[in-house]
C-alpha cells in the first residue's frame, strides 16, 4: 500500500464506510439473459484457453485470461464487513457484471482478529458474523461457501511480512488485530505453512492476495515501532530506493509461498496476487509464482496517478502472458476523476487496462454505482479485448507528446485491438498506419464502444477530446502472410533470465531488460546505426524462450549490440538442442530450422560483468 494513499483514503472514507452500503435508490436493471448455444467465437475461445493450459501446465490454468472481480479496499478500507460484501456480490449478479466475467469477490485487510497461541489466526466475527461457529471456534468457510454458492471465485487478503498495511498507516481503524505485541503479527512472516493450509485448504479461497508493508514500514525509527505496539523488521524493502532492498530475500519469500500454496491445492486452482507495489525489483520476478503482480504504487483516484500505474504496466509486455500478468492496481472507475462527471476519463481508464491485459479489479460501492459507470464497467467488447485468449499484451508503437498508441494481437486471425490515447488536456488528432499494425490496406475497425464500423484504406485518423481514447478492434489481410514477428505475439515470451545482475541500481529502477521494439534502457531499438521497428531488446546474459508449438517451419533475425564492444555469443536451443550458436563483434545473420519444435531458446552471452545492450532485429516467425 502507498503510506500517502492509504491515510488519505482512510480520512476521506471513515464516514463514508460506518454507513453500510444498501440497495436503496433505483435498482440496476438485471441483464438475464436466456440459455443459448455456444457461439463460434466462444468455442474458439475456449479451445484456446485448453491448449495454453496444456502449454503454462496446471499451476498457470486458474488465471490463462486476467482475473476479473471485485475488492472492497477503495471503498471502504478496513471498515468493510460480510454484509457489504454480499451486498456488492448481489450487485454483480443483479446488474449483469457477473455475467460479464467479473467472478472473484475478494476481502481485503481488516478481517483478522488475533493470532492465537498456537499459530491460528481467528476471524473477526464482529465483521463475519457467520464465521462465529457453535463450538466458538471462527472460521471464514461459511463465508466462502456462500460465495461459491452464488457461483462466484472467493478472494482473501494476507501479508507477507509479520505486520499488515492497516497497522502502519490506518492505526486508527477500529478493525485492527488486537491481543499481544506477538498476537497481532498477522502476517505470513514465520507461518507461512499454517496460514497457506487454513486460507486455501480449510476455508477454500481461491485467490490470494499478498501485501508487503511488514518488509517495509516496519523499522526502528517509526513511531509504532519505537512506542512498543509493534517489532522492528527490516527494512528488506525501502519504497522507492532500489539499491536499499533486499530483493532475493522478498523472492524467496513468494517464492516459499507459492509452494505451500501449490502443496495445498496442487491443482493449480488458486490466484496468486503479489502486491509489492513495483519495488524489490518483483515486476522481473514476479510471473515466477504469481498469476499478477503489482507494478506500481497504489493508485488514487485522479488522471496522474491512472497514467503512472498504466505505465508501469505497458512497458513490460514480454513479461505478462496466460496465467502471469502485470497488475497496475484495482479498477477507480466511480471514485474522483473517474466517477460519474468524468465518463470520458473512466471509459479511458478502463480501455487502457484492458489493452494492457491487466486484471480487471472494481474498487467501488456497486449498490451505489450509477447506471453510466455500470455500463462502462460491463461493456462486453471491451472486456472481450481484455480477456482475449491468446494473452497478448498491448505493445506500445507510437508515443509523441501527449498521444500514444499501443497495438495488441488477438486470437482471431487478422485482428488486432489498438487504443489511441490522448493523454493529455487539449484535442488531439492521432493517427497509425494500417501497415504498422503488420495488416494490408482495406480493413474494417470497430469502435468497442459505440460499435461503430468503418472500412479505412491505409490509415486509421481519430479526433480525439482531452483524456480521451478511442479503443477498436481491427480486421483484416496480413501485411505478410504466414510470418509474425516476435514482438507482435508477447505472450509467447518467456523470460528465462533477464542479464540485469550487471545493472546499477538506479538502472535497474527504470529499466526493462527484455523488451518489445525498444531497448532495455528504453532508446530507441536500433542495429549499425540503423533503426529497427520490430524487435527485441534485451541484455547480454539473458536467456527468452519462444512457445512456438511446432506451429512454425523457421526463426530470422539479425542479431547483434546496439554500440561498439567486445564479441558476444548468440545461440539458439531447441527443445534443449543446440541448433545456432556464433561468436561475433559484429551483427550476425540468423535463418533456422524449427519445424517440430516446441521451445526455443535465444541466448546471448557475453563476458561476466558486462553490459551490453542487444536487438535481436526483425525477430520473426515463419510458418
């Protein structure tokens, strides 16, 4: 949690949430709709999502399109209870918004009480009246089943260190732990096992989301530490100072909890959400054990912050894919600059996570939710582009001032979605040229949200109002038949090893060490002085797989450092053989077999210690 928001939202909320939420006022309409036979791009769909859960295996099939749903911390921080929340369920059932995907209905911090002598953590009963069993145990299995009996996913909140958020920067909530300095520590710091088997093996959640302000915001010069309320800790992370934290000690720490998780439900059945916030360099390590992870700060509820936490997101697309996804934080869509005033900043809000494939999170009282923002939240072809099945994030193709534009590859064939962004406060004309999204002339657009179809010859041109985006699904004829660059198809990246133990410390804080037409240090992607528009930029000492699924007959590239140095080496493995591999100061000309193969692994190698930046230019597939 960002200290700064928290406080803030905590003051602006503690009237707010002591009135609970009801279903007074016009009642949104239901959108029920009648049984019907799968249509085609349904069953498409879901042949897609079973061939890349055979492809990620099990422990990635719980979360092969980014989890959608609801958590209450936006609008009520701690001072939320089960009434509240099954009210907003009710919500999510009465207005269609389950119907449109949204099926994780999540608690957040605020729901623990004490942890007991013996390891246990009780449930506060005050604010899960069901969890009061008769033998006066507690348990949060009643709330869960009936959750699951509405037909959603149920989500809960931990902590990885000793210590919550709430307890450093709500400290005046009426709803945090209490009992014992000892009694009070929460978090999974020292119980990882027991808190794993009773949150996803006893009470059954299937999403877990884990903060991280007991590795941060809990050392020796902080108030509530020095008066005795709490234990010093660390710090392993300092927000903001890369170079301070200890970053393999927070790895190996998710690393051990998705274990326990794994060891508990090995089906691969429950979301793992790691919120570190952007920091101990978890955007590079994250996909590792989390189906998302926290890219960013949390975000507050006015047009900077949305922007921030979107690029902290956008920049990263060879990082995300199927079951492992960049998070820029819950949905403010009914909060500040995006509430019911600001339709056209909310439905950019919304176009852009779902560009960016980003777990879609509403943080917003649904029982009050006007009609309007309903709309947006529930607007099925924006959704669509968000949960497409190939999982390909955006990738970012144009940025020039205050516009952007950022193009994602779909699973249908000859489709593409593209946002065009006006990120700033005047009228803006954008436009992109249909060869750049790699489609012939003649294509057909679809505006996701007035529905509107166009035919445009060689370019797309929209006008655009301030904060606006306009979101459009593209179809049409392969600028290049049966070939695909790398970079058009993200989510067939894996990142193996990422060569950024050579970075300083404050190039690590900015930069991307694997990344789609760009260099890591973010420069243009370029080769012998030239400029490359499809590509990838990573480090000497990195390590990225390609699924290719036998689907492909060949691999070309040029290869080679984007400044003068010493040879590097340039090698290409196969399904664990080696089919390429040469030494060279120059750039070096890639053309190979790879009908059959499953993984290809492009490594570069160079002398320990040294940096060098790499382009892999005009990585491409052949069919």
């Amino acid at each position: 949690m960002k200290p700064e928001a928290m406080e803030m939202h905590a003051m602006k909320t503690r009237s707010a949430a002591t009135q609970s939420p009801t279903k007074s006022g016009p009642m949104k309409k239901p959108m029920k709709k009648p049984m019907k036979k799968p249509t085609m791009k349904q069953v498409m769909k879901a042949a897609v999502l079973a061939a890349l859960a055979g492809a990620y295996g099990m422990a990635a099939a719980q979360a092969l399109t980014p989890p959608m749903g609801w958590n209450p911390w936006n609008a009520f921080h701690t001072e939320v209870d089960e009434a509240k929340i099954m009210a907003n369920a009710a919500a999510l059932k009465n207005t269609g918004l389950a119907d449109a995907g949204y099926r994780y209905v999540n608690m957040d911090d605020g729901w623990w009480r004490t942890r007991r002598a013996d390891g246990r953590i009780e449930v506060r009963t005050s604010m899960f009246p069901s969890g009061a069993l008769p033998d006066g145990s507690t348990s949060m299995r009643p709330f869960v089943d009936n959750l699951h009996a509405l037909g959603f996913k149920a989500g809960i909140y931990s902590e990885i260190g000793r210590n919550a958020c709430s307890q450093a920067w709500d400290r005046h909530s009426p709803n945090l732990p209490e009992g014992s300095q000892v009694e009070r520590e929460i978090g999974t710091f020292g119980h990882q096992a027991q808190d794993i088997k009773l949150l996803v093996g006893e009470y059954g959640f299937d999403y877990v989301k884990v903060d991280a302000c007991g590795l941060a915001d809990y050392t020796p010069d902080k108030a509530w530490v020095r008066d005795g309320t709490h234990r010093a800790f660390g710090p392993w992370i300092v927000r903001g100072k890369p170079d301070a934290a200890s970053s393999a000690r927070v790895e190996e720490l998710y690393a051990d909890l998705r274990k326990e998780i794994d060891t508990v439900r090995p089906n691969g059945d429950v979301v793992l959400s790691i919120c570190a916030w952007g920091e101990a360099r978890v955007n590079n390590w994250g996909g590792k054990y989390g189906q998302s992870w926290r890219t960013s700060p949390d975000i507050t509820p006015d047009w900077k912050s949305m922007l921030l936490n979107f690029d902290s997101a956008i920049g990263r697309p060879l990082f995300a894919g199927p079951g492992r996804w960049n998070d820029p934080d819950m949905l403010e869509l009914g909060h500040g600059e995006f509430d019911e005033r600001h339709l056209v900043e909310a439905r950019a809000h919304l176009s852009l996570w779902a560009i960016a494939a980003a777990p879609l999170m509403i943080g917003a009282d649904l029982t009050k939710m006007p009609q309007s923002l309903i709309d947006i939240a529930g607007n099925r072809a924006v959704i669509a582009i968000d949960q497409d099945p190939a999982g390909h994030q955006g990738v970012t193709i144009a940025r020039t001032g205050d516009t952007q534009v950022v193009v994602r590859t779909l699973a249908a064939s000859g489709q593409k979605a593209v946002a065009l962004i006006n990120r700033g406060g005047q009228k803006r004309r954008v436009s992109v040229p249909l060869a750049t999204l790699q489609l012939a002339t003649n294509a057909t657009t679809r505006d996701a949200w007035t529905g509107k179809e166009s035919t445009v010859d060689r370019m797309i041109t929209v006008d655009l109002a301030p904060r606006e985006t306009a979101l459009l699904t593209v179809r049409g004829a392969a600028l290049r038949p049966g070939r695909v660059y790398v970079s058009e198809v993200p989510a067939r990246v894996r990142v193996l090893e990422d060569g950024s133990a050579v970075l300083t410390t404050a190039q690590a804080a900015k930069w991307v060490p694997v990344q789609a037409n760009a260099a890591p240090s973010g420069k243009p992607l370029t080769l012998e002085g030239r400029a490359v528009a499809e590509g990838l930029g990573v480090l000497a000492g990195s390590r990225v797989a390609l699924r290719l699924d036998g689907e492909f007959r060949r691999f070309q590239s040029r290869t080679g450092a984007l400044a003068r140095g010493g040879a590097l080496t340039y090698k290409l493995v196969a399904d664990g053989k080696v089919l390429f591999e040469q030494t060279s100061a120059k750039p070096v000309a890639i053309d190979v077999d790879v009908a059959g193969v499953k993984t290809l692994e492009l490594v570069t190698q160079g002398p320990a210690g040294k940096l060098a930046e790499v382009a892999w230019a005009g990585a491409e597939l052949v069919q």
